[in-house]
C-alpha cells in the first residue's frame, strides 16, 4: 500500500543576504543570496521511485514515508529577473555553473562583486540555484551536503557485499581511505572483510594483477606526524574506512582492493532529491525564489553523467506528471550515466584506460536516439519519454579519446545514428575535458606534453542563449557539429594515426579507451576482451587538430596542436592516457627552427606576418562564430583582448 501523501519538500530558510552589497546586474538588478535546507519526504512503494535501486530498504518513518534533507542556496534577482531557474549540478558537491559561464574564480561561497566574473548569468537575470544531489560527500570546503539514510535489512542487520576499491597515487602514501578521496565517504568493511579482503596491484589496466601478502597491509590510517602537536610521532590507527600498505602505495601501478562492504547509502535518491526541489521551485507558490516560467540545468563530467541518468531514469516527470527541466546542458559527460549500484562511490571518475577502468558509469544505452546494443540485442534510448527536456550535449576531444564519446550519436558498433529531434550535440574541437576560464601557462603534471590549452569558456554562454531561444522562443538551435563516419570526420583509431603529422617530441596514445563488454557479477568485474563496442575519434587536419565541430578562435587560428589526449610520464603508467588532460604541442617559432627540430607543421612565422595578423584573424574566428549562433557578440572583443602578445601566457613566443 502506498504511504499517504504530503509535501515532497519543505524548505526550510536559514539565512537571507544581499549579493556583491547590492550591485546591479543590467537586466537582473540586484541579487540576493539564501541559504536552506531542503526536507524531503518520499514515498518508496510510489512508481515515481522505482528505478532507485535499494530505495525498499530505505528506513521509514510511521507514516511510510523515507525522509532525508540537503543544501540548498539559491541566488535570486530580488525583482524577479527574467523569470528563468538555473540549477547548478554541482561537481562533486562544488558550485560550477557561475565560475564556467561568468570566466569567475572558484568559490563554494559566491558573496562579492569579484565572485560573479563578468556578471552573464546575472545580467542575463537567471535565478541561480545551487541544491546538493552526491548523497556520500563530507563535510569541508564548502560544499553542499546530501543526508541520506543507510540502507538496512528487514531485520535490522546491516545490508553487506564485495565491492572493489582501486588505488593510483602520484607519490608515494602509506595509507588511503576507501574511498580514495578525503572528501568521500567510504563504504566501511565488514568484520568478515578484514579477514578475507585481498589486495593486488598492476602495471596496466591490462597487465595481470599480483595479490599481495596479507601480512603487508591492513585496514588502518596513519595517525599523528607534522601535524602532532607534541613529539610529531605517529601511530598506525586500525580503520574501518582506510587501507595501509607497508612501504606505501607507489606510482606507476594500480591497486585494487576486494573486500566485503556494508552500510550503503541509497545513493538514488539524489535523483529524487533534483526532481522535487526544482519542481517545488517551479510550482509551490510559496517558495522563496520567486516566480519562475522555464527550468534549466547544467552539469559537467560527472554531473553531465548524472543529466543523463536523471533523463533516462524518467525523473525529468514529476509526482503530477510535470516536465521538471525544459532544457539541460550535460558537458563532458561522454557516453556515461551515473551508475547507483549498490556500494557506488559517486566521486570515483567515469572509466578511463588507466584510472577506474572497470567503472560502471558506462552502460547501455549510450546515445540519445533509440539504438540496438550490438552485442546484447537489448533496445533502448536516453530520450524516450514526453517530458523529457531538449538537450544541447556538449564535448571536447578527451570525450571521444577517454569518455567514449562517439557513442552518442553512433551506434554500439560505430554507425552514424545522430541525435532525436529535442538533441543537439557539439564537440568543442581540439580542447581537452576541464579548460579553467582563468587557466595560465600550461604545466605537464605527470603527463609527457605541457596540457591543452584551448580556451572555451566563452561557449558555455552560447549553448545557453541558444537553449533559452529554443525553449522560450521556439527557435531552434545552431545544427549539431560533430564528426561523422559519413564524412570521414570520424574515424579509427589506426586511421586517426596515419593522418597525425610527426610532431618532434610527441609520444602517441596507442589509442582511445576501448569498452568492452563487462561482467559485473563477480567482483572486481571482469571485462571480455573479445567483445567489444566500436569507440572512434575525431579525424585531423595537416596541423593535428581536429577537422569537425566547432573550432574555438584558438583552434580556428591555432599556434599549436591541440589535442584532447596526453600520455602518463615514465614512473606514472607510462604511455597509458591521462585521466581528462589534453596536449598542447606549440609550433616552431621561426622556420629556422622548424628545419632545426623536423617539424613537419609549418612555423608560427610562416603563418602570421607579427602579432596583429594573427589577431585580426582570431577576430575574423570569433565573428564567423557569432554569424553561426555559437558565440555571443559581447565575446568578440575578449576573444581579442585575450589574444593580444600571442594569447599569453597560454602561448610564449617571440618572433624578430
């Protein structure tokens, strides 16, 4: 029987303040911020919930009802603005949408004038809401917080399970949480864990792993050290959250760790907790956001990843059969979901060929449009349901080398299969997976090449004007650009190699993160590598840099080859791709040079008389970019501005 019905959500405001000491922002006056906490109460037995795995073992109160609560903060014109909602899926618990869409610096806490950037979506009057989704966050930095109950058994007995934990560290460390990130809650151990756990380490995420002695490690944490306030002494602590190896975890290998769990967290009901805020947001004529016509969402990586679950669960409909977004901006999402199995950790990365390479983020179904899994027969689509949003999917190279992006609009065994009618997707050319609006000269990390340095920021806002056109106004948005089979923009792995120019000091990726078909019933999974899903990748030009999409001003008047991939540096996993970072190989700066080191790519020198020739051609870029809707007029001049003294410091070059 299902539970009775009251409010989804109470909100509950803590604080009311005015933003940046009342500045006006053009057509969204001034600003205000509140602070409040949503209380959610939901129904488990209702069809609504059905696709939130353990949610039948989530506690109920007398009513029936499971209740949980999380941040929220909401950033409001205080005259009503333009009447439009946009919910900031925040990354891993941070507040994004204001530093990527206003070129801001990062702030959990945005107050001041200095916080808002260039003021877009404020000027633009967009109510800005922040809520909390990731239910296994910590505390600390700011971030937004989701309190979710711990799923337990009829009987009251802690519901338990093997789940893996893997292990890459930069430096040497002696010990870890289980989680691998201090911001993340671990999946304890069991008591039977700790005696039958095993711990193995490799080279590659193809090389056989090697268990290690059990006398060599143990579920602990080191406690104490330059942070003990008397001797500096440490202590090895026993811990039901952490992992300590004796000698410490090296770079260059990756660990994993089998071992049984208990006390997971209904992770699912972050969905729920999306769906009813903005739908009370939208709808309760008493909540304090003030009135509101459309509802839009934007999330990157990760986030883009749960847009996409959110859209595929069906919790783009809520409890009275309502559209709760019209519009959404996954970005770098790949052909990833969420994945909310049980003992999921939400901060561990989409799989990549080295890192989190058997994470459950990529599944069947891929793309947007209905597709056949090629190896299964199953039948599926994101998009199949009335109220789902229109979507403008958004990606850089990284996708289609690590995120397995050409998924999205091909089908599992690399045919042109496109995007349904409420789909546009883009890929953001030659640019890599994160490009900090405030990003300086590159550094290599731990990488072979100096990172991408591509700017893209300025894009963000023309996805979202054309979003709210087509929304609002009915007009529909710039034609997709993405590479195609059909037009040999998208190709192989072995066809991409032979067209890649003989960069001087380049070490090549062997090629892009494959997927293959995964068996999740035993633990760690075990991948069949003689069944696999067609993952291509954008083909280049003579330069290197890719030939479809849309090409930032940068990439349309390059000084170098940008590339959405990078190789792990000798001691790192050496040659294997690197998380999400991206390359920057710049050109000779004199053909001198260039005969000097073999670059078969023609000099800076050759391709621009001095300076000004090279901006007035980054000006001719980013007007092309406007007459096509995929650029705002307002982002022309810093388009310039940026590229005056050969867009330093992103590039150094100084030409006689």
């Amino acid at each position: 029987m299902s539970a009775r019905r009251e409010p989804a959500v109470r909100l509950e405001v803590h604080t009311r303040e005015p933003f940046a000491d009342g500045h006006r922002f053009a057509d969204g006056g001034a600003y205000e911020v509140l602070t409040a906490t949503a209380h959610y109460a939901t129904d488990p037995e209702a069809p609504a919930q059905h696709t939130v795995p353990d949610i039948e073992l989530a506690p109920r109160d007398g009513a029936g009802l499971v209740r949980f609560s999380g941040d929220v903060e909401i950033l409001r014109p205080v005259d009503g603005g333009r009447r439009r909602l946009f919910f900031d899926w925040g990354n891993r618990g941070n507040k994004r949408a204001v530093q990527y869409f206003c070129d801001a610096p990062h702030t959990n806490r945005p107050r001041t004038l200095a916080d808002s950037g260039n003021g877009f979506l404020l000027r633009r009057g967009y109510t800005v809401v922040f809520g909390a989704w990731q239910g296994d966050l910590l505390p600390g930095d700011g971030r937004l917080l989701l309190d979710l109950p711990v799923a337990r058994r009829a009987d009251g007995e802690p519901v338990r399970g093997l789940t893996t934990a893997e292990f890459i560290v930069e430096e040497p460390t002696a010990s870890l949480p289980l989680s691998r990130w201090s911001s993340t809650r671990s999946n304890p151990v069991s008591e039977r864990g700790v005696r039958e756990a095993r711990l193995t380490r490799r080279r590659y995420a193809h090389s056989a792993p090697e268990e290690l002695p059990t006398g060599a490690w143990r579920f602990a944490r080191v406690q104490g050290g330059a942070g003990d306030l008397k001797s500096r002494s440490t202590a090895l602590v026993p811990s039901r959250q952490d992992v300590h190896l004796d000698g410490g975890f090296h770079p260059g290998w990756i660990y994993e760790l089998t071992y049984e769990a208990e006390e997971p967290l209904v992770l699912g009901l972050g969905l729920v907790a999306v769906r009813d805020l903005v739908s009370h947001l939208r709808h309760d004529p008493a909540q304090p956001a003030g009135p509101l016509d459309h509802a839009y969402g934007w999330g990157r990586s990760q986030t883009g990843r749960a847009i996409r679950d959110f859209i595929h669960r069906g919790f783009n409909e809520d409890l009275e059969g309502r559209r709760v977004f019209d519009g959404l901006l996954p970005h770098v999402s790949g052909a990833g979901r969420l994945g909310l199995e049980r003992f999921t950790n939400l901060t561990v990365p989409g799989g990549q060929q080295y890192e989190d390479h058997l994470a459950a983020a990529d599944a069947f179904p891929f793309a947007y449009a209905e597709s056949v899994d090629h190896l299964t027969g199953a039948r599926d689509a994101i998009m199949k349901r009335p109220t789902d949003p229109k979507v403008l999917h958004t990606q850089t190279g990284t996708e289609y080398w690590q995120r397995r992006g050409s998924l999205t609009h091909t089908t599992t065994d690399g045919r042109d299969l496109g995007f349904p009618p409420n789909v546009r997707g883009y890929l953001w050319s030659s640019s890599q997976h994160v490009a900090d609006p405030a990003a300086g000269a590159p550094a290599k990390g731990i990488c072979n090449h100096p990172e991408n340095v591509v700017a893209t920021s300025a894009l963000f806002r023309a996805v979202l004007e054309a979003l709210d056109a087509w929304v609002s106004e009915s007009v529909e948005p710039p034609p997709s650009a993405v590479p195609t089979v059909a037009d040999g923009t998208l190709v192989t792995a072995e066809e991409w190699s032979a067209r890649f120019p003989a960069v001087p000091s380049a070490l090549r990726p062997a090629g892009p993160n494959e997927l293959y078909a995964v068996d999740r019933s035993p633990v760690p999974p075990v991948a069949d590598l003689s069944t696999r899903y067609t993952v291509l990748v954008p083909a280049v030009d003579a330069d290197g840099n890719d030939t479809a999409g849309v090409h930032a001003p940068m990439v349309a008047v390059p000084l170098a080859t940008y590339t959405g991939w990078n190789t792990r540096a000798p001691g790192q996993g050496h040659g294997a791709l690197h998380e999400f970072s991206g390359s920057t190989f710049p050109f000779a700066a004199t053909e001198d040079e260039r005969l000097i080191t073999g670059d078969p790519r023609p000099s800076v020198q050759k391709r621009y008389r001095d300076a000004a020739e090279y901006t007035a051609a980054i000006r001719a870029a980013a007007e092309d970019l406007v007459a096509r809707r995929l650029l705002l007029a307002e982002d022309v001049e810093r388009a310039v501005s940026s590229a005056t003294d050969w867009s330093s410091p992103r590039h150094r070059y100084e030409l006689p």
